[in-house]
C-alpha cells in the first residue's frame, strides 16, 4: 500500500484539485496592491496546473467592460476554459457551476482579484456547495491591502484553507521523488 493514500483530507491532492482564476483582467492591473507579484504567482500556479494536468478554470467579470484576462496568464493555458460573469461571484453562474461539477474535483485552488468581493463570494458558495476551497493568499489581491486581509479573514472563518502558491504546490506534488518535481521546481524558487 502506498504511503501517499494516508493523508490528511485538508491536503490538496492532484487528482482531486481544480485551478480557479478569478477576474484577472487588464483594467484592474493598475489599481490593485502588489499586482506584479500576484501575477507571476499565478502564472506560476497556472504552469504547475498544466505539469500536472489539473483542470483550470477562469472568469470574467463583464469583459466587454473590463476587458479579458492579462496576457501573461492566457499565453500558458492549453484548453481555455473562460467564464463570463457579471455576478461577483462565480457561483451565479450556471455554466461555471456545471462545469465544475463536471470535472468531479472537490478541492478548489483559488487565486485572483478582488479578495474581499469575488473572490470572498465565490469562495463562500463553493463552501456552500461542499467544495474545499483553499485560497493561495500570495495568489490573490484586492486594491487595499486591509480589504485583501479583510476578505482572507472572513473566507477562512467560513471554511476555506489558506495557503500560498509553494504550499499548495508542494502538497499536489506529495514527494521530491515525484516524476514532475524538477520541472515544477523552478517555479517555486
């Protein structure tokens, strides 16, 4: 028996993980805190989802408005998987629900902008739905930084687990014996 199969259910496991991007669109990229380092976290996060075949998922909030997600996160997804949504949360939004459900993952990485209202409100329903949800907290931002800890705090009162992009992907990785750990390894450095 593999010693993997004893883990503790609050770690992310690969085959049951999904990588969700919440709004990380080009009008926000000047006004939100520390938005080049959330972005390459992200980045980060969307090429080790890709290493190891995680499904991705992002939405738009009003894109024709607000314009499509940054460059530097579309450039590295293999299948496109974007959901336009005028609701803050993601939730609201029936095809974003069935192709959740559709993916049979239970755990949901999650990353993006804002913290305390996409974000916070997508994480709420997906708790309310029964997902694990755990929030990459180097991944995700608001425009003020007491509103980015104000939404962190109530998520993880509701439920969700916070973690950070080396965190949660060392946890999908489970071992440095891990055929995808070199490759993976740079990204976190």
């Amino acid at each position: 028996m593999s010693i993997s199969r004893f883990r503790h259910p609050n770690l992310l496991r690969r085959h049951n993980t999904c990588l969700l991007i919440i709004d990380v669109q080009e009008r926000f990229a000047k006004h939100i805190d520390g938005f080049a380092e959330m972005l390459i976290n992200i980045v980060a996060l969307v090429k080790v989802a890709n290493i190891l075949h995680l499904p991705i998922i992002l939405s738009e909030q009003v894109p024709a408005k607000l314009g499509p997600t940054i460059k530097a996160i579309t450039d590295e997804l293999t299948v496109p998987n974007i959901f336009a949504k005028s609701s803050f949360s993601c939730c609201q939004e029936e095809s974003f629900v069935k192709h959740l459900q559709d993916s049979n993952r239970k755990q949901i990485l999650v990353a993006g902008i804002e913290s305390h209202v996409c974000v916070s409100q997508t994480v709420h329903d997906l708790l309310f739905l029964g997902y694990q949800v755990h929030i990459a907290g180097d991944a995700i931002s608001s425009r003020q930084p007491s509103n980015k800890e104000a939404g962190i705090k109530k998520m993880v009162g509701s439920g969700a687990i916070l973690s950070s992009t080396e965190l949660a992907t060392l946890e999908l990785l489970e071992t440095s014996k891990n055929p995808e750990f070199k490759q993976i390894q740079g990204l976190i450095k």
